[in-house]
C-alpha cells in the first residue's frame, strides 16, 4: 500500500480542530529578548598595537566612559597581555566587557617572537572553554566566556607599507579571531596620503592571505549598510575624551594650533562607522562568528589530537566509548613501551655505573700495591741508612775510647818522669 493512501486513511480516521483564537507562540522572540536582557551580555576585544597608538583613548571613546588604566612605557622585556573587566549598563541592557592590551608590543629590538603572547592568550582562552564543555556537569550559562570576540589590530599612520611585524601578526591571528584593521590617529596624515594608505593596506592583506573580518551582508536588514562599510576597511579613526563647544553643541574633539578634529564628524574621520559596524550593529555577530568559526576550528583540532572523529573508516558513526577505550589502550601501551625502555635504560646505567665502579676499584688496588712497594723500599733505604749510622756511630766510640785510653797513658807517663826528676833534685840538693 503506497504511503499517501496510509496517510488519507489515517487522516480520514482523525478529527480536525480548529483554532478558537490566538495561540502565542509568535511571542518567542520576545521571550528569548528578555531572557538574554536579564541574563546579561559579554563582550572581549583585544587591542592589538604599538605602544602610543591611542588604544586606551579609543576604547574610553567608544564605550564613553573613562577606563582605569595606566599608560605603558616603551622598556617592557617583552610583549605581556594585560586584561581588564568593566561592567556596563546602557538603558536595561547589562554589558560584561573585557579589554585586552598588549603592552611592550612592538617596543623590543627583536620582534621575531612578538605575536606568540597573543596567539597563547587566545588559544588559552579557547582551552578553558573547552575544558568547561568537556566536564560531566556543566555550568556554561553561568561561565564568564572569556574568549576574544573582535581584535582591533592598530596601524601607525605612516602612509607607507604595513611593516613585516603588522603582516605576520596578523597572519597569525587570522584564523583565531576577527580582525578589524583600523589606522590610529589618522588625522596625522592628509586625506588624499589616507585614502592611498587605505589601498595599499587592503593590496598588501589580499596579496599576503591574511583574512580580515568581514562585515556579513547574508541578512538583507543590515546587507546594505555592511556591504558598503566592507568597502571603507581599515577604518581611520580618531580617539578623544576631550569634549569641546562646537556651535551649539557639545562635542569631543582634539584641537589644534591649525583647527580642530572632530571625532564624531564623518567628514573627519571613520570613528562613527567603527562604533556602528563594531557595536550596534555587527557585535552579535561577532559573538556568533568567534564560536561557530573560530572555537569551532579549535575544538575540532584538540579533538582530533585527542583521537576523537565523527566517522570510522568505514563511514559508521563514531563511539565515543569505543575512543575512549581505543585512545586508553593505546595510552596504556605507550605507557608500558616507556616503562619498559626506562628499565631496560636503568640496566644499562646501574651496569655502566658497575663497570666505572670496578674500574675504579681496580685503580685503587694498583695505586695501594704502587704507595705499598714504595713505602717497602723507603723503609728499607730507611734501615740501611740506620744501619750505617749505627756502624759510624760505633766506629766513633772505639775510636773516641783508644784515644782516651792513649791520653791516660800518657798522662801516667808524664807524671812518673816529674816524680823521678824531683827526686834526683832532691837527692842532688842533700849532696
């Protein structure tokens, strides 16, 4: 029986109701708003740029609000990323906004290693999100989701090239982030050097395959307006918390001993078109964009180091269980293969550290038969010397004893003959 039959039969056998009224669930939308609008935002921007570019004056003049901060010195070792936190609130809708500098950048002799910092920042931030997905209870609607959403990356405006340092880091970061090229402090250079530094710039990023963002025109309510701000990228831009009277009105601007710039005139500069392509219009996307592309991109990489895949080679649904066991095994066979390898390498050391040890012992006994044979023959030259000493010794004494011996006798002799000569005087005088 054909499937259109089964389902007129079935049709046939069921009772239609009709709608009595209005039934409301075109009213999602709001309620989805006013969850988000009690629940709160967030939003991270990362300010990439060589010191004195103007990054905090720009941030305070976007948000219009004056941010905490002290201003960096150009001796940093190297790069650091230094992070703060504000919460805003415009109207009822509540902001959690997170800036990131990167002090020192570009302020060191060697600037090889320059973008490293930063791109181990944004991979930090993509791995603590991970690892809160992968625990067994979550809690990411509570999460402060701290990865980067938008990278404003600073040009100084020289009106030359983009330096080898601007090209690389940007190239680095491309597939991490969503980049904005915006120029500082353009009004330092003239509107026609500007709007040639602006083609140079966008040459140069297309002919080195950096991918900057890109304002999305998919949805005909803002394709208009982006479509037409894609193609005033870099933004020039001006910062000032400055606020002057110009006419009748307030305003911020920067004055000069030649006039005065005006930061949210659009003959000026482009700082009014970063504020509504940034924040106005294009910040959701942003959100969305860092989390379907550039995390997304990320996930997918750890994932497959990790040994996790959609499919098998045969096209059939991955396990995640059988992973599991499969990645475990072969975690366990890798740990066997180095237990195995370190033993065999501790036998290998204890029978070298044997061989050196009889080795030395073996020079010890030679070099204690080498000092006792030497002292052998010192204690016998020793006695023989002693030996000789004792002999002219004794030798000396027999010869000392015949002299003594020789004088007492003559001593004896001499003394008989006096005797004798007094006597004949003697007898000679009674005569």
């Amino acid at each position: 029986m054909a499937a259109a039959d089964i389902a007129r039969q079935v049709g046939e056998g069921c009772r239609t109701v009709p709608l009595a009224g209005h039934v409301g669930f075109d009213s999602l939308p709001d309620q989805l708003v006013n969850r988000s609008v009690n629940h709160g935002f967030c939003f991270n921007i990362l300010c990439v740029g060589e010191t004195g570019l103007g990054k905090s004056t720009l941030m305070d003049t976007l948000f219009n609000t004056r941010f905490e901060g002290d201003p960096a010195s150009h001796s940093q070792p190297g790069v650091q990323l230094k992070s703060s936190t504000y919460d805003l609130q415009e109207s009822n809708v509540r902001l959690k906004l997170t800036i990131v500098g990167t002090v020192g950048f570009g302020d060191q002799i060697n600037k090889e290693d320059s973008y490293k910092p930063i791109v181990e920042f944004i991979d930090t931030q993509f791995e603590s999100y991970l690892q809160e997905e992968l625990k067994i209870k979550r809690v990411l609607h509570s999460y402060h989701d701290s990865r980067i959403h938008a990278c404003l990356y600073f040009i100084a405006p020289t009106g030359h090239s983009l330096k080898s340092l601007e090209l690389v880091t940007m190239k680095k970061l491309d597939s991490k982030v969503n980049i904005i090229p915006i120029i500082a402090k353009s009004d330092a250079i003239s509107k026609s050097e500007l709007t040639k530094f602006k083609i140079k710039i966008t040459s140069e990023l297309v002919s080195n395959g950096v991918q900057i963002y890109q304002f999305p025109t998919d949805d005909e309510s803002v394709a208009e307006i982006n479509g037409t701000m894609n193609a005033h990228l870099p933004f020039a831009v001006i910062g000032s918390t400055e606020e002057m009277k110009i006419g009748n009105k307030m305003m911020k601007a920067r004055q000069y001993p030649w006039g005065t710039v005006q930061v949210e005139n659009e003959t000026h500069c482009d700082f009014v078109k970063l504020r509504e392509m940034l924040i106005r219009v294009n910040m959701e996307d942003l959100r969305e964009q860092t989390h379907t592309r550039h995390y997304e991109l990320y996930r997918l990489c750890k994932l497959e180091e990790m040994g996790f895949k959609d499919t098998d080679p045969d096209s059939k649904p991955f396990s995640l269980q059988e992973t599991y066991e499969a990645k475990r095994n072969e975690f366990l066979g890798e740990l066997q293969k180095k237990e195995e390898e370190m033993r065999q390498m501790f036998v290998q050391r204890v029978k070298e550290k044997e061989g050196e040890l009889k080795e030395a012992e073996k020079e010890l006994h030679e070099k204690f038969d080498r000092l006792k044979k030497l002292h052998q023959d010192e204690k016998k030259k020793v006695e023989d010397k002693k030996k000789l000493l004792d002999d002219e010794v004794n030798a000396f004494k027999q010869r000392k004893t015949a002299a003594e011996l020789i004088q007492s006798q003559a001593q004896q002799a001499g003394g008989s003959q006096t005797l004798k000569r007094d006597k004949e005087r003697k007898n000679s005088g009674f005569l």
